[in-house]
C-alpha cells in the first residue's frame, strides 16, 4: 500500500482480515499461481481499477500508520476513549 502500488497477493493469514478483494487489493486463494496472474492481467488491461487501488490502498496504509495509532494509545491513556 504504502510504495503507492495497487497490491496483489493471496488470501493468507491476517491478509484477508487487512484488505478489501477488488477494493485495496487483489486476493487469489493459497498456492493459485493462476489466479494471482490473473489479478495481474487485470490490473494492467484496467488502470481505473488500478488506480482506485491504489488510493484505497494508500488510504488504507494511512491508517493504519504510527500517528493515527499513537493518538489512539494517547486517548486511551488519558481516559478520552473507553477501555
């Protein structure tokens, strides 16, 4: 997200609970070489789609940057936001 490239990967782990499919990034089930090719194909025939990726995905890195989470922990601390 954050290098300002539409992201492409597989629907592993933590990923799938971090990203949107076709919204911030584009999800292929484990071990699917043909289907993360696919995404790609995708990406590369279609640049409106590319492109809101990319904003999605930036805005997404956004959040989840050190500065919206520290200010949350600060909140936290000084009892501005319920525990």
């Amino acid at each position: 997200f954050a290098c300002g490239l539409p992201v492409v990967t597989t629907a592993v782990g933590g990923i799938p609970y971090m990203t949107t499919h076709a919204e911030d990034a584009m999800l292929a089930p484990d071990n699917d070489a043909e289907q993360l090719a696919q995404h790609m194909l995708s990406l590369l025939r279609d640049p409106v789609l590319s492109t809101r990726l990319i904003g999605n995905g930036r805005r997404r890195a956004l959040e989840h940057s050190w500065e919206p989470i520290y200010s949350k922990l600060a909140r936290l601390y000084h009892g501005e936001i319920p525990a």
